[in-house]
C-alpha cells in the first residue's frame, strides 16, 4: 500500500519550550487600570466632538488603531445622527473627494446602506471621473479605500477603483508627502478593507503617532490595549502548547476520531464511524463529518487521476478548505445564546458561511498550489481553469483572483449589509482577511519562516513602548 505523502512542511518554531517562555509586563493590574482611564478620556473626547468631518475621521482612526470596539455605542450614535436618508443624498452638493468617500466607507464597513451614487457629482456626462481629480492624491486614496466597499453590479464602484487605482500607480513615485507615499503604496498592496484589523493596527500606530495632530490619549490607549490583547494571545497559546495527545484517550470516542483523523489521515474506516456516531444530533460535529468526506471526495480523485472541472472543484474545495468548520467553532466561541433556528440557518451554508470559506480557499490555491501540484496533490482551482480554458497559467492566476475580488463584493452584501449574526459579521469577515494575510507572499502556511513569522512574533511576542507613561 503507497505510503502517505507529505507536505513536507518546515518544522514550526512554535515548541512548548519557546511559549512557556514569552512573557509580557502588560498583565498587572495597573495596566488595565491605566487602559480605563483612557478609554474614559476618550469618550468625553468623543462625546464633545461635534464637527462631522473630525466625527469621521476619529471613527476611521478608532477603528484603524483596532479599539473602536471599546466605544460601540458612541460610535453607532454618531453614525446614526451622520446617516442620510436617500432623498438627503439626492439633494446632497458635495464636491470634497476625500470626505465623501471617507463617509461612504466609515458608514460601510459599519453596516449602513449608502447608495454608490454619492459619487455621481465627480463625474462628466460620460460618467467618467472628473481628470482634474487626478492632483488630490489623499481623495483620490480614499476613493480607492472606499471602491472596495463595492457590492456586484456597482459601475460607478467599478470605475471609482479603476480610476483611483491608475493614478495612484502615476503619481505614487512623485508624492513629496512620505507619510502619505507609505500609506498609497501599502493601499496599493493590499486595501484597508481586506486587511487582517490587529496588524493594520500596530503598522498604523507608527502612521498616526508621526502625525502633527495625532491625539495622545488615542495614541497611548492603542499602544496599551495592543499589548493586554497581546499578553492575553501569549496566555491562550501557552494554554494549548501544555495540549497533551494522550489526552485524546479522555476524550468521547467519535471526538478521538475526529482528532486522529485530521491530524492523521482520512480514510474509509474513520468516516463511517463519524457517521455511526450520531454526529447529526451536534451542528459542529456534522462539519467535521463534512470535512471528513470532502476529503474523501478529493483523495478518490486524486487516486484515480480524475480532473475536475473549476466549477466541480470549488464545490467541493471551499468546504475542505476547513473554512466551514473554523467559522462554526467560532460561531459558538462568541454567540451566546444560539438558537435552534440559528444553526438551522447556517447548516444551509448561508453567505456568512460560503463566501469566507471561498475566499479562503482561493487564496490558499494561490499561494500554494505550484508546490502542491510539484508533491502531487489533486489539480486546484488555477489547473482545473487552464484545464477548461487551455490559457495560460498567469491568465489562469488572474481569473482567480477576478473571483477573489467578486466573492468579497459578495461578502460586503451577504454580510455586512444583510446577515441576520451581526454579531458574527467581523469574524467571518477577519476569516477572509487572514487568509488574504496569509497567502499574500505565498505559501504562508507552508513556509512559514517568512511573512507569516514575522506577523505572528509583531502580534504575540513584541509589545509596543509606551511613550507617555498614562501621563498624557
């Protein structure tokens, strides 16, 4: 019987040794007593801002810097009172790029329904952008950041981005502002809107703490609850290091062979007991037993030397990325109480489900899939495209990432404008960003010494100084 092959993935740096010894000062409760004081400051800073333009831009820094989750019910009074009905926007005037889009993104990304026709005043008869736009590099940024808040079948967000897109990459290399050349250039990379929230933060301290009118309280309340968090990653992490394998002999008999046969290898024996088992009676359980045969699907194909179509493939592929099981597992970690006709909804795969899990598995075959097609694996998402099309391999890469870009327009409807979780919507959306983090330069699953090291030790191991010492 062929032996099972192997990733042969490098050896993870990640021993119990090395995570029992991280530590972090930010545990004492002086710390937390510090970080209370602040966000008290903040919100009389908050309470006393009235002009809109400032309103927005704190919210957009709040929410930047990774603590707007302190002040919700400020932040949603604030856009509540911001919120235009349609005929406000039918009669709006407004000609400032940056604040426009600004405001259509910071009401976005919060769930506020705003019609794409904002933008109608920047444009000629032809429904171009105006090209005297082309000089105001900060409102033409925002235009960009916001065009990835697009929905499908959004034109003038479609030409927003084309056009924001084109003159950043003209003017990038003759920007005097630095500060403001660094931020286009990572825009460029990789929008705000698709990045992982806890990185943006710690890269955008540095941004806003070199800004002339950055406010210190803010500065120093996101230094500070960065590192609690962080200290609170290192405590759940040197948790599952102390994980012990014989554990799993405590463990009831169908949740062994859940373990054993994704940390092993899947086979025929191991799903029909995971069907024996009563697995139904459990939501999250019938997703592993779903995982348990997508895997099967895919190992029969790969045994047999079947080529799926692209449409066959991603049927099965979204679900075998895991993508449906990590959201579930964190489905129940953070929604309390959860309700019959809660997991009834999403055992249908709704939105909330299905487009983080495509994502996830789109940009997995991106990163990946030349090193896995290399040690035999079944064809991906890139292969069975050429395979159907017979083009080119970058045309085939480039269609991916043409699904990449209408799944996430898919996610900004299905979720952050209609699902019922709303208190679901940031981690299904984080599941798509993380992977986008991970996959970015590669294989950063795989070949983890790279990026993927470099992030994690920035978000679990490195605090950030604190400057002012809560004296500000």
């Amino acid at each position: 019987m062929e032996g099972r092959r192997s990733g042969n993935y490098e050896q993870s740096i990640w021993d119990d040794d090395y995570v029992q010894s991280i530590t972090t000062p930010y545990v004492g409760k002086e710390y937390l007593e510090l970080a209370e004081n602040l966000k008290e400051k903040m919100r009389i800073i908050i309470s006393e801002m009235e002009d809109q333009p400032d309103q927005l831009e704190l919210i957009d820094n709040l929410q930047r810097l990774d603590v707007s989750y302190h002040f919700q019910d400020e932040i949603k009074k604030i856009l509540d009172h911001i919120h235009p009905t349609n005929k406000d926007y039918d009669n709006q005037n407004e000609k400032d790029l940056y604040s426009t889009a600004l405001k259509f993104r910071i009401l976005r990304q919060n769930g506020y329904q705003v019609p794409q026709e904002v933008f109608s005043c920047f444009m000629d008869k032809e429904r171009n952008f105006k090209a005297d736009l082309s000089g105001n590099i900060k409102g033409i940024l925002s235009l960009y950041e916001a065009s990835f808040l697009s929905m499908e079948n959004e034109g003038i967000l479609d030409e927003a981005r084309n056009f924001a897109t084109q003159h950043l990459n003209e003017k990038l290399q003759h920007i005097t502002d630095q500060s403001l050349a660094v931020q286009v250039s990572r825009a460029l990379e990789l929008p705000l809107h698709w990045r992982v929230q806890k990185l943006e933060a710690k890269w955008f301290i540095n941004v806003y703490e070199n800004r002339h009118n950055a406010n210190l309280i803010l500065l120093e309340l996101a230094k500070l609850d960065l590192n609690i968090v962080q200290s609170i990653y290192q405590d759940e992490i040197k948790q599952m290091s102390r994980w012990d394998i014989n554990a799993l002999n405590q463990l009831p008999e169908y949740m062994r062979i859940c373990f054993l046969a994704l940390f092993n290898s899947i086979n025929e024996m191991a799903y029909d007991v995971l069907k024996d088992q009563g697995l139904n009676i459990i939501s999250n359980t019938r997703k592993l037993a779903e995982l348990c045969r997508v895997y099967l699907i895919e190992a029969r194909w790969y045994n047999n030397g079947y080529f799926p179509s692209l449409s066959e493939y991603l049927n099965t592929a979204w679900i075998s990325a895991s993508g449906p099981v990590l959201l579930f597992h964190a489905f129940f970690c953070t929604i309390n109480p959860i309700t019959k006709k809660d997991l009834g909804h999403l055992e249908q795969y709704p939105g909330i489900i299905h487009w983080p899990s495509l994502v996830l598995r789109l940009t997995d075959d991106l990163g990946t899939s030349s090193d896995e097609i290399k040690r035999g694996d079944v064809p991906k998402s890139i292969q069975c495209y050429i395979q159907d099309t017979g083009c080119s391999e970058e045309d085939a890469r480039d269609y991916v990432k043409y699904l990449i870009d209408v799944t996430m327009k898919k996610m900004n409807k299905d979720i952050l404008m209609d699902s019922p979780f709303k208190d679901f919507v940031g981690t299904a959306m984080n599941l798509a960003r993380i992977s986008q983090c991970i996959y970015q330069y590669g294989d950063g699953f795989g070949v983890p010494h790279l990026e993927t090291k470099k992030n994690i030790i920035s978000l679990i191991v490195e605090p950030i100084p604190l400057q002012y010492g809560g004296g500000v």
